[in-house]
C-alpha cells in the first residue's frame, strides 16, 4: 500500500511516502521506527525554512508578517502531517489497536464489507492522507431478487433505512479518533471556530491556514463533535457514582455555584396545515428557557480565582434536567471534598427547592453548604415594592435608596415594617444576610452566570438567530460550554454593581 499526500492549496508540492518500508520498520523496531519518523520530518521542515530564510528581504517592513504565515502552514503541511499519518497507517499494523477494533466491529450485524477500503482524511496542517482501512457495514446489505426479467433489489423497511452516518463504519479510524474523514485536532478546531462564531466565519478563518473546506463539511463535522460531546455527557450521568474519584480536583477547594436561565427560539416545524410553494409548512418559533450552571473556585478574598477551578453546563430541558447534570459535574470533580459551597442564585422557587437534595446527592455535609440569594436581583425587587408605596418622585427615590440600603445589611426585619409582610423577602430571609455572607469572604452576587447566560446562546456575536432546531440548540449550547471554559470568561462582578450588565457586551 502506498500513503499518499494531496496538500490543499495554490503552488504547493506534493509528497509521496511509501508506507510499506515504515510499516516493517514499527513492527520490528517502534524505536527506530519513531527515529526514522522524527528525521524525516526534521529534514522536510529544514528544506523549507531554508527555502524561506534565502527569500526573506528584511528590507520590506512586512518581511516578518510574510514570514509568519507562510512559515507555520508549511510546517504543520511538512512536518505534522506526515508524522500524523505515518501514524495512522502503523495504527492498522498495532495489535493493541486491532484487538480493540475488533471488539468495535463485533456490533456490527452484517461483518466485513471490505478489507481495504480507501479513505480520504484530512489533517490538520491542510493535507489529504489516503489510507486503505477495513469497512464495515451497520446493516446487511439489499438483496437481489427476480423481480420482472431485470430482476431488482429488495425494499428495506424503515428501521433498516440509511442513517444519517451512512451504513458502515471504520473501526480503525473510528478507535484513533476519526470521523467524518477528518483528523481529531481538526475536528476540534471547527467545532471550536463554530461554537466562537458561525459557520461561514469557520470557514473562512480555516481557509486563511491553507484548509479549504466545503461549508457541509464543516457543518457536518461540528455537529458530529458537539452530538458526541452530548452523547458522553449522557454516559456520565447514567454512569455518576462509578465517576466518584477518590482525590477530586475539587478537594478542599471552596466552590461557588451559579444557576440561571436565558431566552431562546425553539423552531418547531408544523405538520399540519397547507404547504406553501416550496412545499414546506412553515415553523412555530417558541421563546423556551435554556438553565445554565456556573462552577468556580474562589480564591481567599472570596473572589474568582484567576486559573482556578472553572466548570460550564447547560440544557434544554427540565429543571431536573440541569440538576442532573449538575450533579454529575460535582461529583466528577469530587465537590464532596470540598472545603465549602456557596450556591447563588435569583429568587426562582424551580433552583431553591433542589439546593438541598443535590447536596445530599453529591454527600456534602449541608453545613458546609450557604445559600446567597443574589444582591442585584434581590435588590431590584425590593426597589419594586419601594416603588409601588407611592408617592412624590423624590419620595419614591428615598423609598428605593433606603430599601436597598437595609437589603444590604441583611435586616429583614426592617423591611418588612417598611414595605409589609411579603412572601419573597419571607422566603429568602436567611439567603440575605449580606453582611455575615461578606465577613466570610464569600460572593453576594451572581455575575458569572448572568455574564455566561448570554455567548453561551448567542453563537453569533453580531445578532441572535431568527429561531434554532432543538438539537441545533443542544449542540451549540454544549459547544458554547467547551469554549466558555477554554477562554475562561471573567467570573468577576460578584460585588460590583450593574457587572452583569457589563459583561454582556463579550
């Protein structure tokens, strides 16, 4: 079999590498093998830089910028990718790799379809690797029968359809990483780009570092990783307990928990009603709540730790829904060992009636758990109820100014003589006290989730979608989540007023 490299992209040369001298090489030697990778590589990247330095002309002011980006492409081109596929192709002669292939294959219910199928993947430099994989179908194939003279093909049932994946797989790529004929990093790269932005921004941006991608392509491969990521969420909460880690990350760590809710169009097609003239019958475009959570660590002034501990989750679904996976975030991360909680939130019943049973979910002890209702919101409302006594414009204004300043102090008891016998400030009176939450250095407000309700379900930073599918919206919700972590969006704004104002224009 013989590798074969298409780099992508105007003027550039071709390589080609037998693979079967390096395929003998890994079986009887993996340390010569890996030498005689890594000088190949080194001798490709010299040639070029070489070729680079004799052209540079300092003397133009954007010699350097010219240098830069012509010098990294060529080096992940030249020197990444054909380690990657050097790789790839020792993969299938690894009996490590092939024992777990074939257990892979075991599930499959019609067998080998085809011992060395050709495949296209491409890396992450801009390359095209040709590898000859065993394929496998998902179904058995149509059968022919005697049909009229011609004969034909037997009509499959609907439960034995075509997938959305087609109807076979490759164990061997499937176990290193690739789907959807893209390398691992690659893929990680367009989901990334689509989650921080939209798709035709992906596309270009990946089309600037020499990778020409087809707009489907990106599509497809985005949505396939953000479908996965869903997929193993949905495992680890089946799985909570047998992820309980003996030393969490979180141990002895004092944690703070955010939950709240934003707004997002659902679209929901009808299927009833007349077609319009392209056939389709419209959709119905509902606001529904998407619940997102919020884990930091704080550090010893009880504010976000910079670099600390830092976890984002969200959902769709239900209240239970989120609390799940909350949970399963907790406990993944061992929060049972840690040394406090602080659980912040607005004045919603759906968050406050959960508090203590996810508590005794995850087996911290409820002393070790304070719950803050949040200053802002709290004080928004009191200065509702100020506003509703009455009065002249500077009366009312006093009235406001003085009900935040007793919400401040935590007295309770003060505002209720002032505003009268309400359920909110019954209900929270001891989620108020300000003053004792603050002595222990601990956040009053509720910033980080507030700030994270809006990027994570506004993929696009110029303007909010018209309407999403509902499992469009599960998979940029979860996108969003990877990429809010990886950039660490400022948690701050936990004691300064209007923070979560602010933080809205990320």
């Amino acid at each position: 079999m013989v590798t074969r490299f298409k780099l992508v992209g105007p003027s550039l040369p071709s390589v080609r590498v037998e693979s079967e001298p390096a395929k003998a090489r890994y079986r009887e030697d993996r340390g010569a093998w890996a030498r005689r990778l890594a000088w190949e590589a080194g001798q490709r990247a010299s040639s070029m830089i070489l070729e680079l330095l004799q052209d540079l002309d300092l003397s133009q002011p954007v010699a350097l910028l010219d240098l830069e980006s012509k010098l990294y492409p060529l080096l992940a081109r030249f020197g990444g990718d054909p380690v990657v596929a050097a790789v790839i192709d020792a993969a299938h002669e690894d009996p490590e790799v092939y024992a777990r292939t074939l257990a892979l294959a075991a599930t499959s219910p019609a067998g080998l379809q085809r011992s060395s199928q050709p495949v296209r993947v491409t890396l992450f430099g801009g390359s095209e690797v040709e590898v000859a994989t065993p394929y496998f179908l998902k179904r058995r194939p149509r059968k022919k029968t005697n049909k009229g003279n011609g004969g034909g093909l037997q009509a499959r049932s609907a439960s034995k359809a075509r997938g959305k994946a087609g109807n076979g797989f490759y164990p061997i790529l499937n176990d290193l990483g690739i789907l959807n004929r893209v390398s691992p990093t690659l893929a990680s790269e367009i989901s990334r780009l689509v989650a921080s932005g939209t798709m035709e921004d992906a596309q270009a941006i990946l089309a600037t570092r020499g990778l020409h991608l087809n707009i489907k392509v990106v599509r497809r491969v985005a949505l396939s990783v953000a479908e996965r990521a869903l997929h193993f969420r949905n495992w680890c909460v089946g799985q909570r307990q047998a992820l309980r880690p003996k030393d969490g990350v979180a141990q002895g760590k004092r944690l703070a928990i955010l939950v709240d809710g934003g707004r997002l169009r659902i679209r929901e097609e009808r299927r009833q009603g007349r077609p319009r003239k392209s056939g389709h019958r419209g959709f119905d475009a509902e606001w529904r709540e998407p619940k997102l959570f919020v884990i930091y660590e704080l550090d010893d002034r009880g504010r976000k730790k910079r670099g600390g501990l830092l976890r984002y989750g969200g959902t769709l679904g239900d209240a239970d829904r989120l609390f799940q996976l909350l949970a399963t975030e907790l406990v993944r991360m061992g929060a049972d060992r840690a040394a406090e909680w602080v659980f912040l939130a607005d004045g919603g019943p759906w968050i406050w009636n959960r508090v203590q049973r996810l508590a005794a979910e995850v087996g911290i002890a409820p002393d070790r758990v304070t719950e803050v209702l949040d200053f802002y919101h709290a004080s928004q409302r009191v200065q509702e109820l100020a506003e509703a006594l009455g009065g002249s414009p500077a009366e009312i204004r006093a009235n406001k100014a003085q009900a935040r300043r007793l919400l401040r102090f935590g007295n309770v008891t003060a505002l209720q003589e002032m505003l009268g016998p309400h359920d909110y400030l019954t209900d929270h009176a001891e989620r108020v006290r300000y003053v004792r939450v603050r002595r222990a250095k601990l956040p009053i407000g509720s910033g980080a989730v507030e700030s994270c309700v809006f990027p994570a379900t506004l993929p696009t930073p110029l303007g909010r979608p018209v309407a999403w599918s509902r499992g469009m919206a599960d998979a940029s919700l979860r996108a969003r989540r990877s990429v809010l972590v990886a950039v660490g969006v400022e948690a701050g704004g936990a004691d300064q007023p209007g923070a979560a104002r602010a933080k809205r224009s990320w």
